[in-house]
C-alpha cells in the first residue's frame, strides 16, 4: 500500500478551501493523475456523492467509481475510488490558521493484480507529486482563480 500525508497552510479562510476541494470537478485543476472528474448523482455535494475518475497509470488511463464517504463542511471530506488495477481514498481536513487555513491531506493507495508488481516504483514518484499537489492548490485558492469548474 502507498500512503502519503502532508500539511500547509493557504491564506484563504477555511471555507474558501473547503468549497474548492470538496468539489470533485476542481480534482483535475490540482491532481497531477486525474483527467476528468465528473459528479454522477443528483443534488448538492455532499455525504454519499458518487462522481467518476478517469486517472492516468503509467500511461494507462483508468476509470474508477468513488464517493465521498465523509462530509463535514468546512471541517473534513474524504473519498474512496474503486477500479480493477487501483483503490485509492483521500481524506482532506480543515482548520483555522491566523489568517487562513492549515489543510490537511492524507492519502492510501493499492495495485491490484499484476499491476501490484509495478507498486513500489509508484511510492516515492507519488508522495513526490502529492507535495506538488498541496502547492498547487494553495497556489489556485490564493489566486482567487473560479473554484468551480464551468
């Protein structure tokens, strides 16, 4: 299993972060693996929304189902994601800062199958993006850039 955690601080306020990152559809603004994110149930996002990925794997694009399984506004969300060669979850919390927000991230990850052989290249490259990961969506909510995708 892959596992990675990391903690930053944005100078938004805590709501502002946690509406950018509780919307599944913002995914592919900040995570380096993700080609598309779409919500797939009705109704406002919240606990037991379910929304597809299409993730690239060594090249491989790879759809997996998740849904949030934790929603607890401006406080925690997390996710889990389910597919053949991958499942993964994300768990993000939230607190106030000063003048802004200490985020949060933990994330696990598991191959399946054969792809299960390929695993210990995935760790080192995937904590390395996931650093680059929280930079990137301080940079986004700092900017002021639209949370929403159109």
């Amino acid at each position: 299993m892959i596992q990675f955690e990391h903690s930053i601080d944005i100078n938004r306020p805590v709501h502002e972060v946690f509406e950018f990152l509780a919307d599944p559809r913002n995914f592919p603004k900040w995570q380096t693996g993700v080609v598309q994110s779409t919500i797939t149930s009705p109704g406002p996002t919240g606990l037991g929304t379910t929304f597809d990925e299409v993730v690239k794997i060594m090249g491989w694009k790879v759809r997996t189902t998740c849904e949030i399984t934790q929603y607890e506004p401006d406080r925690k969300m997390c996710f889990r994601a389910t597919s053949r060669p991958i499942a993964y979850a994300g768990q993000f919390s939230f607190e106030g800062s000063g003048k802004g927000t200490r985020l949060n991230v933990f994330g696990a990850g598991q191959l399946r199958g054969l792809w299960r052989l390929a695993e210990p290249l995935f760790g080192p490259e995937i904590k390395k993006e996931s650093a680059a990961e929280m930079a990137k969506i301080k940079e986004i909510v700092e900017s002021g850039t639209p949370i929403h995708q159109p």
